[in-house]
C-alpha cells in the first residue's frame, strides 16, 4: 500500500481550495481498496473523484481514498441494446464519447460534465432532460468497513434527484458501473435549450446531439481549469402545494414542474436571479455572470471565503421568497 502523509488537497478539488489530508491513498484494484480500509479501519474516511463537486475549507483529520480503477468493456450485448462496465476513475465525459462514437444512446445528453464514472451514480448526475439513474443497470461498491463487495441493483440503488444510497450513508466505495444503452437511436425533444440548439437538425445523429449539447454547455459554463467553481452549485428546490402557491403569490411567472406525489420543482438559477444576485461578487468569490447557478472563485484559497459567500446567497433567496437552496455542492 501507498500511503501518503499531510498531503496539500488544492489539486484534488476544482475550487482550488487549500486543506491538508492526513492521510491519502490511490488504490489502483479492488483488493488494494479493500487492504487500505482494513489496515485504517478506524480513520474517518472520504472517498473522492476528480474533486468537481466538493472544496475544503479546513483540512482533513482522517484517510482521503482517490480510487484509480480503470477500465470500460462490453460485458453483454443483442441487437437492441449494450451493456458496459466502466470503472469509478473513468473520466465521465471520455466514457460518453466513447458510447457515442460506438452508436450506443443514453449518455449523449450527459456530455461535458465534469468528474468521474465513480462520481455519476453517487449524485445521480444529470442534465438536458436526462439522469445517470435512466442507464445503471447496477453499481458495484465495497464497503468501507467490513471490506466486503456488494453490488446494487438500480431499484437498490435508492435513486433521487442528485441523490442515492450511496450519497445518503457514504458507507460504500464506488468501484465501478454498469450501463445498458441502446443500439438505436432517435430524437426526442425534451429540452427547450437543446431543441433550439438543433432547430434547423429535424433528425439529428447522435454525435450531433451530444455535439450541440458541448456547444451550448462550453456557452454558458465556466471552465473550471481556468476559473475554479463546481459546476451548478445548488439543487433546483422541490416545493409542497403550498410552498408552490406561496411562491408563485410573489413570482406569478416562476417556472413550476409536476414531479408527481405532490411535489414540484423550481429553478433555483430563477430564484438566485431575481434576488439580484447574479453576477455579484464579494472579494474572490462571485456568481458567474453567465449562469446564476455557478459559483466562481476569482482567486482565494480558503474556502471558508467561498461558504460565506454560498450562505449569504442562501440568505437573500430565503429572505425574499422563504425557500432554502440547498448546495449539490459537497462541503467538508
């Protein structure tokens, strides 16, 4: 086993923000994840990806796990459809080009974010109408105390919007996925961004969806290798009737879904917009002018600096139209 001691996590989240891991590991199997945590059994332990959904803002008493298990292949396939096995180090967008530039549909639509395989099924990652949750077939994990390998079926998997089990508990390490995509494919609107994206395409391929999907994504987000942020830093809220009622009673023409049971959804970029809030800025941290759900950092190292900024939005949207965002963003 590598272990390493006191190690400076600023590159292993694109905040950039600084803290130091007492203790990190890169474990290249699975039997080598399961070696480190027997031998560290009683450390506080944090799995991490390509660190594009989580900053620190004070360092890490325990053992940083950074799995490094590779590897994508074709476990079963027909005529309809394809399943494969991707690895939790796989970067996720070089495993969607990989799917469309084989034919094989169901991923296109998640092109261009950012992080790991590892990371997708963890925080149901989604986007332009879909969700990871709509390909697993089943997650394979250890888990962390006992070392144990356990697989979980989708159902298992307790799937939610940006949630799962394994979001929920954090007692298992992804070691990889396995996605059934099909063999066929045909567009279906579902996005009003990408429709209009592909306005003048009425039978787009493939590649030229996930190509539209880069084009609008490259438009509107930051680059984080160039202006460090993680992406949509808050979950779009989910309203009872009444909270929906209320709100639209301030906002007549804030944006309402159906989800069933209910529920309903609204935007929080909407919401962060009419406080006023985008394009703000205090010190180093602001919100990007281009997209109200994207908290940047214009150079600060601490990430304390970031979290105050992230609750004084909170704050404003709480006070104007009494709904809590709550971050997609990982805080430790």
């Amino acid at each position: 086993m590598n272990i390493q001691h006191d190690i400076q996590l600023q590159p292993y989240n694109s905040f950039k923000t600084k803290a130091l891991a007492k203790l990190f590991a890169q474990p290249s199997t699975i039997t080598e994840l399961q070696e480190i945590l027997s031998s560290y059994k009683t450390e506080k332990k944090l799995v991490i990806g390509s660190g594009c959904n989580l900053f620190f803002t004070r360092d890490f008493d325990g053992l940083i796990i950074k799995p490094e298990i590779h590897g994508i292949r074709v476990l079963e396939e027909n005529a309809d459809w394809v399943e494969i096995e991707a690895g939790a180090a796989e970067d996720w967008d070089n495993f969607v080009e990989f799917c469309v530039s084989r034919g094989y549909s169901g991923v296109e639509n998640l092109s261009l974010i950012p992080g790991t395989v590892g990371a997708a099924p963890i925080q149901n990652i989604g986007a332009y109408g879909a969700e990871v949750k709509d390909v697993i077939t089943y997650v394979k994990t250890v888990e962390a105390s006992s070392g144990k390998i356990e697989s979980f079926s989708n159902t298992a998997c307790n799937f939610s919007y940006r949630n799962s089990i394994f979001k929920q508990t954090r007692k298992f390490v992804v070691t990889s996925s396995v996605f059934r995509l099909q063999k066929a494919f045909t567009y279906v609107e579902k996005y009003a961004d990408l429709n209009l994206e592909l306005r003048n395409n009425f039978h787009p391929s493939l590649s030229q969806v996930r190509e539209a999907i880069i084009r609008i994504r490259t438009r509107k987000l930051p680059n984080h290798l160039e202006l460090p942020n993680a992406g949509s830093f808050f979950k779009n809220p989910i309203l009872s009737k009444p909270q929906k009622e209320k709100l639209l009673t301030l906002l007549p023409d804030a944006p309402i879904y159906n989800i069933g049971d209910n529920g309903f959804k609204t935007s929080a970029a909407y919401l962060i917009e009419k406080t006023g809030c985008k394009g703000k800025r205090k010190g180093n941290v602001g919100i990007y002018e281009g997209h109200a759900l994207i908290v940047v950092n214009y150079g600060t190292e601490n990430g304390e600096e970031i979290l105050s900024f992230v609750q004084d939005i909170q704050n404003e949207v709480q006070c104007k139209f009494h709904i809590m965002l709550e971050p997609e963003v990982w805080i430790f």
